[in-house]
C-alpha cells in the first residue's frame, strides 16, 4: 500500500513547482493578508503545525447545524407568512428584523402558528434590542421551554451608526437588565450577540472581526454581570457572530479560530462554557448589478459555516444587495443550506478540517491574530473606548484600503464583476427597504460604515454602458 501512495519530500514538490514556474521566484507564491500572516503555498507534517480540534458542541436538535434563516418586514401578516414558509420549508429558526419589533402585538401576529418551545425566534432590532427583547418576551407567554434569541448587541450597531440616542454605557446597561429581568422565566435563551460583522462589513481583517467579537463579548460580559446575572449565566447566554463569505477556506477558518478564542477567553474567567456561534453570510461579497452570481457566493459561505463548524448559519437572499430579499430569494437561500445539509452530507463529520496542515495552520494563525487585536482593544481601555477614540476604525480604513487596491490592482478578482463580466445582466426583484435613520443625542463615534467592493467596479461598468 506504501508504494501506491508515496508521499512526496518537500524537495521534491519545490523542484516540481519551479519548473512550472518557469523561472519565478518559489515565494511568489506566498501572499500577506490584511493582518500581516502570510499564507504559503505548502503545508506539510515538517510545519510543526499544532492541531487544531474545534468541533461545535452539540447537534442541533438532531441537525448538525441550526438553519437559520432572516426575514426582514414590517407588515406582520406578510412576515408570518414567510416565518411559516421557511419553518414548514426546513429551516429550524428564524431572524426577525423590521418595524414588527417595535411592540408585542405586531411581532405576536408575525408569529402567529409558532411554537417557540420549538423553533428558536431571534431578533435584529440594533439599539432598539431592548424594546424587541421586551417584546418577543410577552410573546413567549412565560413558557420556560421558549427558545428565544434576543441578540441583543449595542455596541454593533453604535459602531455601525456612529450615534446613538443616549450613552452607548447607558445602552449596554439596558440591555444587560433586559436580559437579567427576563433570565429567570426563559432559562431556554440566549440573550447577548458578540459580533465582529460590523468590522467584516466595514472592510476589516479577519484578525480585527475577531478581536472586536472577543471585546464585545467581554463588555456584554461585564454588564450582565453587573445587571445581576452570574458570570456563567451571562457566559452561556452570549452567542458569538461572525461572518462567513466566497472565500471558504479563510472563513470556515474564522469559525473554528473563533471558538479557539472563546475558549482561551472562558478559561481565564473559569468557566466551562462552550461556544456558541452564529455564522452570517457576508453582504461585503455581494453584488448587485449582477445578482444571480450570487448564489454561488453564498453557497460557498454556507459551506464555510458548515465545515467551520457553526452552530447556526444564516445565508441572505441573493439579491439583497439591492434590497430585501423576496419569497424567491428566501427560498433559495434556505434550499442552499438544505442541499448543503442533507445532500452534500457536510455535517456528518466533526470538524472535517481537523488535520488539514493548512486548515490547522490557518486557523490557529487567525485566532493569535485575533487575540491580539482583542488584547489590542482591552488596552485602549475597553471595546467602547477604542470606538470613540477611533482606533479600531482606523485600523479597519487600513485593512479595507489593502484590499480596496489588491481589487484594482488586479492581485484579487470578483467574479461577475472585475472577470468574467457578463454583458448581458438579468436583475431580481426585491421588496423595498424603508431608508435607515440614525437616532442621536448621546454619544457619537466615526462610523464603521459597510463597504460593497463590487460597488465601484459596477458604477464603471454602467457609465462604460451608457
């Protein structure tokens, strides 16, 4: 059996490729990404790579992964008929964003003919989390087997806005009380997102998302802990965010480096909390001008969530870059992970990465990257304080400027928009968007705006149209 499979040396893959490379340099093949870590052509068992075992904790509910999936309305009737459609279609739980958070009786109608003790029901409700919270708890009707997922997560959106109507301390103080007031009758959920997407969809590295995830977990952490609830139970009520885009191997990487740190972050707090991650399809990667290449992107990110080991994963709709999906968008973005699931089978092994030399090495690189923009973080006095210093924004500019010129430069391309452009585009429908409004009056920070990098290559190619 040996002789069928000979291993090759190190050498002799050297001297192999370099007579393919026709006389360039070997370490042209090695590239530096926005966190400084080079990437190598060749991984082998002489990298003394630690390994890497980063499975999700538990099945979900006989599932290797939550399916989840994001409804976004502001008409109740219309929202519950999509929350019924997917839940009836295959996914496990549902996101709700939209006007329907504002009061429990429009969300209760949106949920109409849900059983929360069995579909998990999250929200997306920004500074407004609290409200939402409140709401989606009368919902509940106090059943202690409810799985709610509030999300709430100011320090996201106050990074995403730049403002916000009081305090940003006194937000997450709110917040930290809504979860302690409704701890005792839902011991079922979950109460805190500690996400990096906002950095991802600003144009940052995967080292600051996951650092900024890290110091968003520390300071919802602190709160509750502060709002009455033990450590442990603030801990194991925190779901972690991160985002996952066409780049498969570094994202599912994220995933897996981003347990790593969660792991590395309970320890030092004592506790034995196991993470739990919510993995979202990045809109960064997104384009608009032509949206049907989209669903390619978005099965690679789902894919990532899956091998990356995920406990959730939540793909949006193809064309959301030119607004809400539709029932179509909808529905495709849940078949995707359907197919993923139980066709391609990617749950059916722990971790499948685990092993890789490549995967193992990344992965690890990427949590120390992490881990020391956290600490960064920590050292400019808490994930706030850096906010409205405007360093973490600065560093984000610069990761996003790398990238920004690897596109135009040619050293990166985009599917459908820098190669392989198709002349001939064919739009999706998509449901309108009310125009965002930012509520101010208390503190203010440089926004960490999101960035579409097919945006300015599609304004070209409409005015070459024109």
């Amino acid at each position: 059996m040996s002789e069928l499979f000979v291993r090759p040396t190190r050498a002799q893959w050297e001297a192999q490729a370099g007579k393919a490379l026709k006389g360039r340099a070997l370490s042209e093949l090695t590239r530096t990404d926005a966190d400084g870590l080079g990437v190598a052509p060749l991984y082998a068992a002489d990298d003394a790579v630690t390994p890497v075992f980063a499975p999700r904790a538990v099945d979900a509910d006989g599932r290797a992964w939550d399916l989840r999936t994001l409804i976004e309305g502001d008409a109740p009737e219309s929202v519950n008929a999509a929350v019924l459609a997917d839940l009836e279609g295959g996914a496990a739980s549902v996101i709700l964003s939209g006007a329907i958070l504002s009061d429990s009786d429009p969300l209760a109608r949106a949920l109409d003919g849900v059983a929360l003790e069995l579909a998990a029901v999250g929200l997306d409700a920004g500074l407004d989390g609290p409200v939402a919270a409140d709401a989606l708890a009368v919902v509940g009707k106090g059943s202690p087997r409810a799985k709610l997922r509030f999300h709430l997560d100011p320090v996201s959106a106050f990074a995403a806005a730049g403002a916000a109507p009081r305090p940003i301390d006194e937000h997450l103080t709110l917040a930290a009380n809504t979860a302690a007031r409704h701890a005792g009758a839902y011991p079922e959920a979950s109460f805190f997102l500690a996400s990096g997407r906002v950095v991802h969809e600003a144009g940052g590295s995967a080292g600051q998302e996951l650092g900024f995830a890290a110091a968003s977990a520390v300071a919802s952490l602190k709160a509750g802990v502060a709002a009455g609830l033990s450590l442990e139970r603030a801990a194991r009520g925190t779901v972690l965010g991160v985002s996952v885009d066409a780049e498969y191997f570094d994202a599912l990487a994220r995933v897996r480096a981003l347990r790593l740190i969660w792991g590395s972050l309970v320890k030092a707090l004592g506790l034995d909390v196991p993470a739990t991650i919510e993995a979202r399809s990045s809109r960064r990667m997104l384009s608009a001008r032509d949206p049907w290449p989209n669903l390619l992107r978005l099965t690679s990110a789902g894919f990532a969530g899956a091998v990356g080991g995920a406990d959730a994963v939540v793909l949006d709709g193809f064309s959301r870059a030119s607004g809400r999906p539709d029932a179509l968008a909808r529905r495709l973005a849940r078949n995707t992970q359907l197919v993923l699931m139980e066709e391609a089978n990617l749950g059916r092994v722990d971790d499948p990465a685990a092993g890789s030399w490549f995967l193992d090495a990344r992965t690890r690189d990427l949590a120390e990257a992490g881990w020391a923009e956290f600490q960064r973080i920590e050292a400019e006095g808490g994930v706030i304080a850096a906010l409205k210093a405007g360093t973490i924004q600065a560093r984000v500019a610069r990761a996003r400027a790398l990238r920004e010129a690897d596109l135009a430069e040619g050293r990166a391309q985009l599917i459908g928009v820098t190669k392989f452009v198709n002349a001939e585009t064919r739009a999706a429908p998509v449901e309108a968007e009310p125009e965002a409004t930012v509520s101010r009056g208390g503190d203010t920070c440089s926004a960490l705006t999101p960035v579409r990098f097919a945006a300015p290559f599609e304004t070209t190619l409409a005015e070459a149209a024109r």
